[in-house]
C-alpha cells in the first residue's frame, strides 16, 4: 500500500507546541522535576547540551496532559500517530518497545493461554508471558548456511504450528528480524485469522515501512491486530521512545488501555514523548523523500561492499532466494567470514582504528543501519575502512566452523508456565550440568536477543554447547551469572 497523501493536519505537533509555550511561559514551578527547569541541573551537564532542553522536562500539568489518562495534547497527538500508522488506537511508549511487547501479551492473554511464538523472538515478549501467565509455543526458523545466519520464519512453519495447536489464542511474530528480514504477513496474518487467533507483531525494525513503497509492507496494512515499533530504531525517535499501534475488531482496545497504564510509569519523559509527536509529524509530511533518500545510500553502499574481496553483503534477491518474503534494504548484513575474522573482530576494528561503530556483531558478520539520519560521507568511510581491512588480512577461510555457531532447533519441552518457573523456589547450578533442568531465567544471546533458555522450559545440551561456544568467541550472554558459569533453575 502506497503511504498516506501529504496532509496538513500531519504538520501539526500539538505536544511539542504546548510544551514549548509552557516553557516560554516561564511560570514559577513549584512541581517536579525537582531542576526547576535546569536551574539545579549540574554545571557540567548544562553547558554540555544547553539551557533550553531542561525547559521541557515537564511532569504532569493541565498545559501539557497526562499519559496515563490523555484527554488534551497528547491525546491529539496519539490521535494523529494513528491517522498516520493507518491504527484505531496509537499508544506512545517511553518504556521502548520491550513495553509494548509487555503490554500486546498481557493484554490479549491470561494465565494457560496458548501463544504461538517464533523463537527468534525478543525477551520482552517472555516477560510478557510471565505476567499474562500464557504459555508459549514456540516455532523456529531455519539456519540459512549460504548466508551464514537464522532467516525469519516462513509462511510453511508458521502454518504447521497454527495447524497442530487450532486451541491457541494469539500468534506472536517478529517482522523485520534484526537484518531486515521479513516473513510473509500477508499470508500468515489472515491464515491466522481464519483460525480465530489474535495476530501480535514485534515491527521494532519496522516504524518506517509505511512511508515508502519501495519498503516492505507494515503489519497494520497487513491486517495485524497489534503491533509495536520502535521509533527510536530508524526513524526520528529518541532512544526508548516508541509507539504501540492497534486495530479494533478482534481485540479489547480498552485492555490494552488499561493494560498500559499498569505498565508504564506515572513519570513519563516528556522529551521523549515530544520526539514522538515531531517523529510522526517527520515520516507523516517528509517520510517519502527522506527514506528515498536512505535507501540510496544503503544500495549504493552495498554495490561497493559486494566489490571488496572476501567481504559480501546479499541483497533482496539472496534473501527472496533463501525464501523470505522481502527484506528491508535499508539494512546492510556485512559477512566478513572469508577474511578469516569473525563480525566481533571486526566490528572491534572498525570501532577502534576507523571510529565506526557498528549496530551489532554476530560470529560472521557486522550488521550496519543506514537511517534517515546518515549521510554520503559516511557509507563512504565505512567503505573504505572495509577496504583497507580486505587488504591487510587477505582471503584466509571463515575461522569459526559453521556447525559450532549456528543455534540449536529447539524444541517445546515445557514443565511448567513461564511465570510459574519465575515465582518458583529456585536455586543456581553450573551451566554445564544443567541440562534436563527447568530454566528459572531467561538467557539470551545478545545481540540480537533471542532466547535460549526461557523460563519453564527444560535446558537442552545442544543450547548449552551454544551458548558456551558463543561466550567463547566473544558474544555478551545476558541471564547467566558468576562469569557465565551458573543458570538459575527451578529446585528439583
């Protein structure tokens, strides 16, 4: 679907203009936050970033509204994020978008609920379940061995597991993924539908979709009935700003309302949500041209990386190939796995000697996102850091075995709910001799975050030969303790 006509009331930001003229205003406060409009904020910091910034770190106050309960500005402001997103309801979030996964779950499921949920997703959708009380299903997505790297789901898999549970209540997908890789929502979602489930997107990769035609399409326009991106990722948000986006019909607007208001703090960030409203307002009246603008870079980018010996960068075609849907182009997945380097060493390198820093790393490659915000000059240092980086090492064969690298295929070997194991007396054992144990804790990989143990479920050796090799070869595993060496399970 082509993204929405230019529209003069999308030039409007009403939070941002009530809270620049509070700020003007200059009434005496008398409230928190306790600066006073920066007049207490450290000397340092002030000179820093400025005066004026501070003006707007507002609370609560009948010029500016309230998040919990919007009945002003920021309620006009969601209003017009919806219009924007093609939504019924919009939600701005200041809790990122590990809120919104929070809030899609808990809000469309209780405690024995069965969800259907690929596994690559987020652990903010785990905690979701733990508060909801759902038990999960999951469904995996294959180890692409061309490419080097586990790809989406896709429509075959997701419709196996549809099929095998008919009782489950909701289906949670992640689409993007973290390289831009999409799965088929327009025949998953309505598949789903046509068997009474609720469909959940994590799009935390995908607050852009809808402003370009030459991008994938968005959840929304693809029929979901919850979606939550991450407007902080790509487009003009600032980092934990994000917006919850719902189509009524097949869910409770009102719970995911109220279930919001459990969630989200009585405090929130005004700044953030301010970048909200002007984000919106950016992609809504400017979305076409700025992402056009991007998705140059990106492609003009990846034509120059896949000349560099031993380095490639697939495309949309090598991704349709390996049987995505579409992928997202204005993400660039860097293999540098020929050079003899995994994407740690290089990301490292980058950082290091060319002052580049990367988005994320993983065994085989370096993942870059090229954003409205990016410029010619800097695809081109990248580039030719990549270059120089060719030239010194030379053609030496990937140095990490594929077969030690890849995640294991999982499978569903619940015990017990994961809000179950979460509450339940629990105790810490070496990660080695964990196996066949219930998970208390939810360990991830990170990036991109994909959980390995969930809570519940029984820990499988080949997850544990995962995980020890990947701490071996440098990635960060979140959930463990005591230097990767001690999970937390269940008490037999």
């Amino acid at each position: 679907m082509a993204p929405p006509p230019r529209d003069d009331e999308q030039l409007r930001t009403p939070l941002f203009d009530a809270m620049v003229s509070l700020a003007e205003s200059r009434k005496v406060s008398f409230h928190t936050p306790g600066h006073k409009s920066g007049k207490g904020i450290a000397t340092r910091f002030r000179k820093f970033v400025g005066p004026r910034v501070f003006s707007i770190d507002l609370t609560t106050l009948d010029e500016v509204d309230s998040l919990q309960n919007p009945t002003g500005v920021i309620k006009e402001a969601q209003e017009l994020a919806a219009k924007a997103a093609g939504a019924d309801r919009s939600y701005f979030l200041v809790n990122g978008t590990t809120v919104g996964n929070h809030a899609m779950v808990a809000a469309t499921t209780g405690p024995g609920d069965k969800v259907l949920i690929a596994r690559n997703c987020h652990r903010s959708v785990l905690t979701g379940l733990i508060v909801s009380g759902a038990q999960p299903v999951f469904f995996q997505p294959l180890f692409d061995r061309n490419l080097k790297l586990t790809l989406n789901v896709t429509f075959d898999t997701v419709k196996a597991a549809i099929d095998a549970n008919p009782d489950a209540r909701a289906l949670l997908i992640t689409s993007p993924n973290y390289y831009g890789l999409c799965t088929d929502i327009e025949r998953i979602i309505p598949y789903a539908h046509e068997h009474g489930m609720i469909v959940l997107v994590d799009e935390a990769h995908g607050p852009h979709l809808k402003f370009n035609p030459k991008l994938p399409k968005c959840a929304l326009d693809a029929g979901a009935d919850l979606c939550v991106q991450s407007t902080h990722k790509i487009v003009g948000g600032m980092t934990q700003a994000s917006m919850l986006h719902a189509k009524a019909g097949r869910i409770n607007i009102d719970d995911v309302t109220n279930t919001l208001k459990l969630l989200q703090t009585t405090s929130p960030s005004y700044i953030l949500m301010a970048s909200l409203d002007l984000a919106r307002m950016q992609m809504a009246t400017e979305g076409k041209k700025l992402l056009n603008r991007a998705i140059k870079l990106a492609e003009d980018a990846r034509t120059e990386i896949n000349k560099i010996p031993g380095i490639t960068c697939f495309t949309k075609e090598m991704a349709k190939q390996a049987g995505m849907a579409d992928m997202d182009v204005t993400k660039l997945t860097i293999t540098v796995s020929d050079l003899g380097l995994s994407g740690y060493h290089v990301s490292q390198m980058l950082n290091t000697r060319f002052g580049i820093q990367v988005e994320m790393a993983d065994p085989f490659h370096v993942l870059v996102i090229v954003s409205i915000g990016d410029r010619q000059e800097d695809l081109t240092r990248l580039v030719e850091a990549l270059k120089v980086i060719s030239a010194e090492t030379g053609l030496q064969g990937a140095l990490l075995p594929l077969d030690k690298v890849h995640p294991p295929s999982l499978t569903n070997r619940f015990a017990m709910t994961p809000r179950k194991a979460f509450y339940y007396d629990t105790e810490l054992v070496p990660v080695n001799r964990a196996a066949g144990r219930v998970c208390a804790e939810i360990v991830t990989v990170y990036p991109p975050g994909i959980p390995l143990f969930v809570p519940g479920e029984e820990i499988s050796a080949d997850a544990i030969e995962y995980i020890t090799n990947m701490a071996g070869w440098g990635a960060i595993i979140d959930g463990l303790n005591e230097n990767n060496s001690l999970v937390r399970v269940v008490k037999a």
